[in-house]
C-alpha cells in the first residue's frame, strides 16, 4: 500500500474531504483497483483494531517495533538493498496504519459511549401519493438503502423551495451524521426550532450528541438539560442517563 494512499484514504474515511476531493475520489475508486484494493485493506485494519483491547494493541505495535529492529540488520547481506528498502518501506508504511488506528481506537471510545445512547432512526413509510411525498419516498428508500450521498442530493434539491421544513432539516441532519459532516448536521438540527414539531426533541437530542462529540460539553448539557424537560419518550430518558454522566 502507497502511503500516498494511506493518507487520502484515511481523508476519505473519516469524512475528511471536501465534496469536490469526495465526488473525485469515488470516480478514481471506479477505476483504479489499486486504489480500490487499498481502501479494503485499510477497512480491514482499522476493523481489527477497533476490535482489539488496549493492551493488545500496544503488543502489536512493540511486535512491529521489535521486526523494525531487526531489519536494520540485513539478513541477506549479499543481495542488494532493493529487497532491504521494499522491508523498510512495507514496515513504515504499517507503522503508519498502526498509529492511525491506535489513535482512532482512543479516539473512538468517546463514540462508544455516544453509541450507547443513540436512538437508531429508522426513517419514514414509504407511501407514494402526491408529488412532494413521492419526492420524500425516495429520500427515504435512499436513506434505508445506505445511500446518504443520494438521499442527501435528494433533500438538498427539496430544502432549496421549503429551507424551514422540519421534516427535511431533521432528515437531512439525519443524514450528515452517517457522512460524518458533523458541522452540517449540526447546522440542520439547529434550523428545528418550532417546540411543537414532532422533530424538535430529536433535533435537540442529536444536536446535544454532536456537541458532546466534538467535546463542548458545556453545549452538550444545554441540550440534554432541554430534551430532559420534554416528554419525549426514551430521549428524554437517555438525556437525564447522559445528564448523570456529563455532570
């Protein structure tokens, strides 16, 4: 794997890159099965460590600093150093995987414990009446189908004649955070703001998470406090099991 990949998948996976930097990576993804090989394999790493404790991944890592080592000492003296520089490169470059995912493994853990109170959206009936809902129906077929590229397009293009419409603010925030564009969610749970909408509870609630994701804990309160005062079912209650936790 090319660290020069390393790099820009890492981008990609995180939900790091611009629409422009995305929309282009996705083409070359079609055609570059170099490219498209490393991304799996990278996946595959980052995988097994989330699966791995703490102290398993500092044994991995002192293993792979003990065969660096190691190499420094050519083992086939006569051979000429290309085979010696292929060993160091492979080895560097899984120096690198290995303290990305180390990080990602620490960083993640404040995500495991945000998943533990995350309330799965399962997305609206497909109906199929008028044209608005038919419009709405494919964003949710979309949506239930894994395509937030699309479902996004989709709510982008209905948002540009109804910007206020809570239904699509919510959704579209629903979305963002599943293409890890937190700042946009945010933004469109924050445009809910009508106490009576069926989507303002949500809105705050998952807005309080994005909040506590981003570590501004004083904001994360402010929001869980809110949801907590509402009766709205389990975000309320998995508000005040946060509440107990934050403060």
């Amino acid at each position: 794997m090319e660290l020069k990949h390393i790099e820009e998948i890492e981008r990609f996976f995180e939900g790091l890159m611009s629409e422009e930097e995305r929309t282009a990576f996705e083409a070359r993804l079609l055609l570059d099965n170099e490219l498209q090989e490393d991304l799996e394999l990278y996946k595959k790493v980052v995988e097994s460590m989330h699966s791995l404790s703490g102290n398993d991944l500092r044994k991995k890592m002192n293993i792979l600093d003990l065969e660096m080592g190691a190499a420094n000492k050519p083992r086939y003296p006569n051979r000429s150093n290309r085979g010696y520089k292929s060993y160091l490169a492979i080895a560097a470059t899984l120096v690198f995987i290995l303290l990305s995912s180390y990080f990602l493994f620490f960083h993640s853990s404040i995500d495991s414990r945000i998943a533990q109170y995350e309330i799965p959206e399962p997305g609206l009936p497909v109906l199929m009446g008028e044209s608005n809902q038919r419009n709405l129906d494919e964003v949710m077929n979309a949506y239930k189908l894994g395509k937030f590229e699309l479902a996004q397009s989709l709510l982008s293009t209905m948002l540009r004649s109804d910007s206020d419409n809570d239904t699509l603010n919510y959704f579209s925030g629903c979305v963002y955070v599943r293409l890890h564009d937190y700042q946009k969610a945010s933004n469109c749970f924050e445009k809910v703001k009508d106490p009576n909408s069926v989507y303002f509870a949500k809105s705050q609630f998952e807005s309080g998470l994005l909040y506590w994701r981003e570590n501004d804990i004083a904001k994360a309160i402010a929001k869980f406090q809110m949801v907590s005062q509402l009766n709205a079912g389990n975000y309320s209650t998995n508000s005040i099991e946060i509440l107990k936790f934050l403060r």
